[in-house]
C-alpha cells in the first residue's frame, strides 16, 4: 500500500518513465554533440525501503541497470494516490499546475543524498574513485566514522573527462528523519560550493542509472562505479529559516578613506574576510585552474602557469585557500603536461612574492558564485 510505505523514513520512492529512446534517465556516450536526460512529468511510482548501506548499495546497483528510473525524496499525496489508481500514472509535481493538486509532497526521511559535481581530486576516478570519494566526503566536512552508499555519475568516464574531476552521488543515512526543507534549511543554496542543494527538492530527481557506452570504440575506463563503506548514521542539525526580509540593511560606501582601505589590506593579509563564499570561490577557481592547465597545449603551458599562479596566489594570501593543498592540485597537473616539480616550485615561489591583490575580499556571502 502507498499509504503505509510512504510514511516510512527508509522509504526509496522510485519513479519510472519512458522516453522517445527509450533510456529517459541515463546519459548517453555517443558522438552526439550533448547528452541529456529526459523532461519527465508523467511517471510511474514504486516503493523501496532499505535501512543499512548494504541494502542501500543492492537497491542502487538494481536501478543502475534500469535506466528509465530514479529516486525522489517526497511522497504521494492523497491526490496522487488517487490519480495513479485511476489513471495508473502521476504527475512529478510539487505544485498546482493547470487546475491539477500536486501529486508529490515533502516527506521525512531518514537518508539524504549528496551530488559531487565535478570536483578536482588527488585521485584518479579510473582506478582510485572511492578515495575520491572519501576525499570529497572529507571536503564537507562528514566524519569519518559515517557509513555511505557511493555510485559515479554517468558523466564520469566518458571520452575526454578528466580523470581527477570527480562526479559522484553519496547516499548517507541520518540519525534523524529530515525532510528536504530541513536539509535547505541547513545546507542553503550556494552556501558551498560542493553541495548541490538543488537534491533538497523533494521531486528533484536522485539519479541512480549506469551510462549506456554507445561508442563502438571506447570502453568505460572506470574499474568500479558503485561502492560503499559501512558507518553510523549522519546528524543534520535543525535550522529555523526565519525570515529577515523585514530589517532594512545599508550599503557600505564606495568610497573608503585610504586608512580603512589599508586596515582591510592587513586584514585580507591575515585570512580575517576569508568567508564562507570567499572559500567557495576560491575552490571553484583553484579546480578551473587546474582543468585549464591539464587542457594547456605546447608551447603555451610556462605561460599558461605563470598567469594560473599569479591571481591563484590572491586567494592564498587572503586565507581563502590553503597553499600546500592549492600547490599539490596544480603541480599535480603541471607534471602531466610535462613541467618538472621543481620547475613549478620555482614559479611558485616567484608568484607567492609578486601576485594578484583579491578585490573581491569583502564580496557579500549572498552573491553568486560564478
């Protein structure tokens, strides 16, 4: 009964539809300029429970075959029951649409999923992608103790991916049941740069199919895409969103007098204004960097790596990036394009005296992350 099973916290709603190829919700490795998923409204629902990572790792690796399916968060709601016994399918909405109650509502549940988006790691995802995994999970800041389900995304592998860029789904289970505005709550739209709150909807779509290698050529260099690690339960603390829309907020001036302008140098000097947007920021541009250097043809690459490091070295000194990590990521990448580790040490070490000033310091933490 839908009823009974969408109240469960270790509820997996799994949502099935079919598309014009016939593989609606798996990427595709073709010679197709861009792959991508269907635009499904009208699906079919079913219900899986699964209370520990192994169950969890059996379900995920059950879907992965099937690529015309994939979980959601939310439940049915009484409309939707209605509408699915009468009509044997339902809307993927969480809203009134054309005079239509939505099928689909929040629900608590006991397990959440995080999705890693391209994210540069000292990990080659052929042959080492659950260390990658565990250095993103590490990244977020998740204990080590915490048990989790892991599967590559359809795009990591495929013709000309980098290797170091993971793409990845984490499942983790929570010590208590959250609903998905419990996870916003908590994890904010572009709080962080890691974390996709856009999986905090409850019809996003949690997507759990193996890519189908449509190149008669090219073989998935991946050794595995789906893992998991035994652990505890997570905790997701409860933020009140409140609403301060209401309180009237200034506008610092434009114009600075040029002791405040030195005071906020020295501050930017000691890492005082390295927010969590700065942060943020800051690792965006360390993983393009080293994506751009990776990509540097011949010839280019000496140059190409003086300019890197000269603006790079701005977000080190403003205590926004760590420099033994930032020096790992880039002379990682530098030596695969052929320049020596001690020729990269020496243009560090002339980049971390002459570097770019970081302007953007005292950028609000409600603006984009571009």
């Amino acid at each position: 009964s839908p009823d009974i099973i969408a109240d469960s916290h270790y509820t997996f709603p799994i949502l099935s539809g079919i598309y014009k190829n016939g593989r609606a919700l798996a990427k595709v490795w073709s010679n197709a300029k861009k792959s991508k998923t269907a635009h499904l409204l009208r699906v079919a629902p079913r219900f899986a429970q699964a209370a520990n990572v192994r169950e969890l790792y059996e379900l995920i690796k059950t879907l992965s075959k099937r690529p015309n399916s994939a979980i959601v968060r939310g439940e049915l709601t009484q409309d939707g029951i209605a509408h699915l016994e009468k009509h044997k399918f339902i809307y993927r909405r969480l809203h009134k649409t054309d005079g239509i109650e939505p099928h689909i509502t929040d629900s608590p549940r006991k397990w959440l999923c995080f999705d890693c988006d391209e994210l540069v790691t000292p990990y080659d995802i052929r042959t080492q992608a659950a260390q990658a995994v565990a250095y993103y999970l590490e990244q977020i800041n998740v204990p080590k103790n915490v048990g989790y389900v892991w599967q590559l995304s359809g795009s990591a592998g495929k013709p000309d991916s980098d290797p170091f860029l993971l793409n990845a789904h984490v499942w983790l289970f929570l010590d208590e049941a959250r609903t998905s505005k419990n996870l916003l709550n908590y994890y904010p739209k572009k709080s962080n740069a890691l974390i996709d709150s856009a999986m905090f909807n409850p019809v996003q779509w949690h997507y759990t199919a193996a890519p189908i290698n449509a190149l008669i050529d090219y073989t998935d260099p991946c050794e595995t895409r789906l893992g998991f690690v035994e652990g505890g339960a997570f905790h997701v603390p409860l933020v009140s969103n409140i609403d301060l829309s209401h309180i009237n907020k200034t506008k610092a001036k434009k114009e600075l007098s040029s002791k405040t302008q030195q005071a906020i140098q020295a501050a930017n000097g000691r890492g005082l204004f390295a927010s969590t947007f700065l942060r943020a920021t800051a690792q965006n541009a360390l993983e393009r960097s080293v994506k751009e250097l990776r990509n540097t043809k011949k010839g280019n690459r000496d140059n190409t790596l003086n300019r890197i490091l000269y603006y790079i070295y701005g977000y080190v000194h403003a205590g926004a990036l760590d420099e033994n990590v930032m020096k790992a990521h880039l002379s990682k990448a530098a030596y695969d394009i052929e320049i020596s580790y001690s020729d990269f040490e020496d243009k560090a070490r002339a980049k971390s005296r002459n570097y770019a000033p970081l302007d953007n310091a005292l950028l609000s933490e409600s603006d984009n992350v571009q």
